[in-house]
C-alpha cells in the first residue's frame, strides 16, 4: 500500500531553475564583483552536477577560479547571498506553482498519507518555495529533507533514505515525483516508485526505468494511478 508522496523541489513544484536559481547565482557573482555570468544554456550543462555549491565547484574548476583566496569560504558566501536573492524571486511571486501539485498534495493528505520534499536545494529555500507556493496550512504538513542534509546529493539515493528511515516509510511504498534524469537516478536506487514531470531544462533527458513520464501532474497523474504503482 503507498505510504506517501514525496517530491523534488526545483523543476517539481515550481520549474525555477533558468528563471529562479540561475538569475540569483547571476546576481550573487554580480555583487561579488566577480566576472561569472551563467547563460542558459551554460547553467543547463552544470545542472548535471547536484547541489548550488557543487555546481559552482565544478564551474570554477573548469574555467579557473577568480581568486588564489580560501575556496570554501568563497563557496559559502556565494550561495548564501544567492539563497537570499532567490528567496526574494519566491516571496515576490514571479513564479509559479507547477499544474497539478496542489491538487496531489490535496489528495494525499486527505488519504492520510505522509507528504514530503527531497531537494538538493538549500533548506531555506525550499522551505519558502513550500510555504509561498503551497501555503501555510499545507507547509505545516509537509516535511522537507533539503540542502547538506545528506553528504552525497542526487543521483545518490541518500536523500530518499534518508526520508524513508526518518518518516518510518517502506521505500517500495513510496512514490516519487521527479523532473531530471539525476533525480529518477536517486529514487529508483533508493528502491522507490518514480513519476517524471518533464521541466524546461529536462525535456530530452533519459528517463528510462520510469514509471511514467509526463508534461505536467494534470497530464494524466492522480492519486488512484499513483496508489497503483505499489499495489
């Protein structure tokens, strides 16, 4: 029997990432005075690393990095200052809440189901994406596992353990909402049911081994088909 409904945060709930992350990573670097700009197409290239501060990592290591200073530290207030400007893109509603996610949410609930957010993204961020986007009364009953929860992001499964071991969940009765292919990755080894909704970023990945991959959640998805995946 499903024991709950657990989705991924950015290109999920709200396809953020060339309007929404990219932007604030953008305007982070801008007033650090650093030269960094990420296009589109050049952000859509790193999002194949997890996690904001892995991929300006990578970023850096493959075009040099701006200063000889501590690269941690650099790390850190970079994505600090860029989890305040995206929080700011939230709180000021230019982005919407992706079809179908609150009626899914809605359902599970009202099935007494456990609902959850997995992201690799920073747990402020993903708290305000949850609270703005989803209200308050249906953030109340949501519980997000975010940010450095884990030590090894998506595709490691570890997040998804991590949510089944804390909630008391069996894996196999788990379904996944994701919308990349490094996503799938992590809920399928993590021994979980996964639906792929395809975002801007995500449109000619690989989702094989999915249990059914869609344009959005009103394309088909409900709790009933959802409830199937684990009969």
């Amino acid at each position: 029997m499903m024991q709950a409904l657990i989705f991924d945060c950015d290109g999920v709930l709200v396809d953020t990432e060339r309007d929404g992350h990219r932007v604030a990573f953008n305007d982070a670097f801008h007033a650090a005075g650093l030269k960094t700009k990420w296009s589109v197409d050049r952000y859509g290239e790193l999002l194949s690393t997890g996690g904001g501060k892995e991929r300006m990592r990578r970023h850096f290591d493959e075009t040099g990095w701006p200063d000889a200073g501590d690269r941690d530290a650099l790390i850190l207030s970079l994505h600090h200052a860029k989890t305040d400007l995206f929080m700011q893109i939230i709180e000021g509603g230019a982005l919407p809440l992706r079809p179908g996610v609150a009626r899914m949410v809605d359902a599970a609930h009202a099935a007494g189901m456990q609902v959850a957010v997995c992201s690799t993204s920073n747990e402020r961020a993903v708290s305000a994406v949850v609270r703005v986007l989803l209200g308050a009364d249906r953030a109340a009953r949501i519980t997000i596992f975010a940010g450095d929860a884990v030590a090894r992001k998506k595709p490691d499964p570890a997040i998804y353990t991590l949510a089944a071991t804390t909630l008391g969940l069996t894996p196999a009765a788990c379904v996944v909402i994701e919308d990349s292919h490094i996503g799938l990755t992590a809920a399928k080894a993590a021994g979980m049911r996964c639906i792929v909704t395809k975002s801007a970023y995500t449109q000619d990945e690989d989702f094989t081994g999915a249990d059914r991959v869609v344009p959005d959640l009103d394309a088909g998805i409900d709790l009933p088909f959802c409830q199937s995946l684990t009969a």
